[in-house]
C-alpha cells in the first residue's frame, strides 16, 4: 500500500528529471567544449614545445659553427704572424735585387793588383752595358766577382745599377749579346725566384717534349710565365 501511495510522487519526481535532461545536455556540452579546447591548447603547448626546442638545437649548431669560424680565424692570424716576417724580408730582398744584374763568362784578369783589376773589369762591363743599350748610364754603377777566387772558375760579376730602370733596359736588351763567346746576363733573383724560374723551366720541357710548341717564358711583373708564340699569316 506504501508504494501505491507513494506513485504520485515519483511521477512528480520523474517529471522533475526529464525538465533537467535539457540543462544536463547544455552542461555537458559545455564540459565537451572545454575538454576539447584544453586538448586544443594542449596540442598548441607541444607544437610551441617543439618550436622552441627545434629553435634551442639551431642555435646550438650556430653557436658550435661560430666557435669553428673563431678558432679558424686565430689560426689564421697565427699563421698570418708566423708568415709576416719572412715575406717581408722577401719583398725586401727583391726591391733591392731589382737594381742588379749578373754577368756570366767575362774572363778574369789574374796579374794585376786588387785596384787595377777592378778598374779594367769596370772597364770590360761598361764596354758590355754600352754595346746593348747606350741610355743607360754607367758612371756610377758599381760591380764585384761573386764568390771565392778559383783558378779553374770564371766567376759572375754583379753589376749594381742607380735605378731598376735600368736594370730592367739592360736585361730587355741582353739577346744582343753573342752568347757564342760564352757572356750572358740574368737578373739577381731571390732563392724564392729561382726555385719559381727554375720550375716554370721544367714545365716548358716536359710541355715541348710532350709535343706542344710555339711555347716561350715571356716576364710580366717581373714574374716568368709560359706564352704561346703567335704565328704570323702563311702565305
């Protein structure tokens, strides 16, 4: 009978639920769309999580780049201190051979006393300078023998201008010489010029062996290069 009697308000508490249903649908739709912005900004968190961490390795991989570039720079600048001196002294060394020329082949004279024979071998160079280019002048230039005295050995002659000018004309000048009565002139050159020439040398044989010609070593700047020799029209 008790449950009979209490029909009537279960009927008004089930009407009571069903009003609610609508509200519990807006509530938990309202609770769908927070979850799901929460995982949206949880999505955001890791994608800017993954940003800044791909942004932290780049800049370790530059940091690590410009600590190399640093390094190679100081070496740089101990190698550049290290090289200073010596191309110095090389530049040095050249400027001042600049005004010289060597003569090979001139005879020496043996029975006269240390002044008579510079005297003559003035005399004797002069004579040579004169007969390749009279425009240079001669009176104050100044020479010596190289190396120590020997019996059996024509020593060079170092003939020391006023000017690389003139150095430099006579040199132009030296295929007058007939090299035939054994007297040829080269430039006073460094060790550094010589082992240069010396290879620039080789390489004209091995290229003329090797069956290329019209080849020739031509100067420019006072530095000896390989030319081809242009071949007038036949006709």
């Amino acid at each position: 009978m008790d449950s009979i009697k209490q029909l009537p308000l279960l009927k008004v508490e089930v009407k009571e639920s069903i009003k609610e249903v609508p509200l519990l649908k807006d509530e938990f739709k309202k609770l769908q769309s927070e979850v799901n912005e929460i995982k949206e900004n949880l999505n955001k968190a890791k994608s800017t999580y993954a940003e800044v961490t791909k942004i932290i390795n780049e800049a370790e991989l530059i940091r690590t780049s410009v600590n190399k570039l640093e390094k190679k720079v100081e070496d740089f600048k101990s190698q550049d201190k290290e090289n200073l001196v010596p191309a110095i002294d090389e530049i040095s060394e050249r400027a001042k051979r600049s005004l010289n020329i060597i003569v090979f082949g001139v005879p020496e004279i043996k029975n006269l006393n240390k002044e008579e024979r510079n005297i003559k071998e003035k005399e004797g160079a002069v004579s040579i300078l004169n007969s390749l280019d009279e425009s240079v002048p001669t009176e104050n230039i100044k020479l010596y023998r190289l190396g120590g005295y020997d019996l059996n050995k024509v020593r060079p002659i170092k003939v020391m201008f006023e000017t690389k000018e003139d150095a430099l004309k006579i040199l132009k000048s030296k295929s007058k010489l007939d090299e035939s009565k054994g007297i040829y002139i080269k430039g006073d050159l460094t060790l550094l010029q010589q082992k240069y020439l010396k290879e620039v040398v080789a390489e004209l044989k091995a290229r003329k062996e090797s069956g290329e010609s019209n080849l020739k070593i031509k100067y420019h700047n006072s530095i000896p290069k390989i030319i081809k020799i242009k071949q007038g029209p036949k006709n």
